[in-house]
C-alpha cells in the first residue's frame, strides 16, 4: 500500500475513491465504452479499472510494472487473448 497525503491507493479499492484519478483509455476501444481503463496517480502509481463498472475495484500497479506489461502487449505477448 502506497500512501499520498492522506489517500491510500491499494488493490481492489473503488475507483471512484482514487483521488486525483483522472481516467482514460485507448483510442482503439470499443464505441460502447467496454474497455479497459487507467488513471495515473497523485504518488505515481497507476490504477487499472473495467470501464463498464467506473465504480468497482481497480488494480494499482507501479509505473514499473505497467512499462512492463506496455512492452509485452507491444511485443505480442497477449494477441492470442484477444481472439
């Protein structure tokens, strides 16, 4: 867990509690909106929430490890999952 200010950012928290969040997501997404969606936060971590429930948990992760999965899915490493 992760703390600024008073705020703690941690796995599974509600989305709309992460203060400072400003969300966003792919050009490429779906026109409905079903997309996958990511905020940076105010202590530099980066939160990661399910578009069609803006309310539900979302997963923090460092910058680290998104840099990491951004190579990977650059790489190809996830094309077999999106059919």
């Amino acid at each position: 867990m992760h703390h600024s200010g008073d705020q703690r950012y941690e796995n599974g928290m509600r989305a709309t509690t992460a203060a400072g969040a400003v969300w966003r997501k792919a050009g490429a997404s779906n026109p409905n909106g079903e997309c996958v969606e990511l905020a940076g936060l105010p202590d530099g971590q980066v939160a990661v929430r399910n578009s069609r429930f803006p309310g539900g948990p979302a997963l923090v992760y460092t910058r680290a490890e998104i840099a990491a999965f951004i190579r990977g899915a650059k790489d190809g490493d996830f094309d077999d999952l999106a059919g």
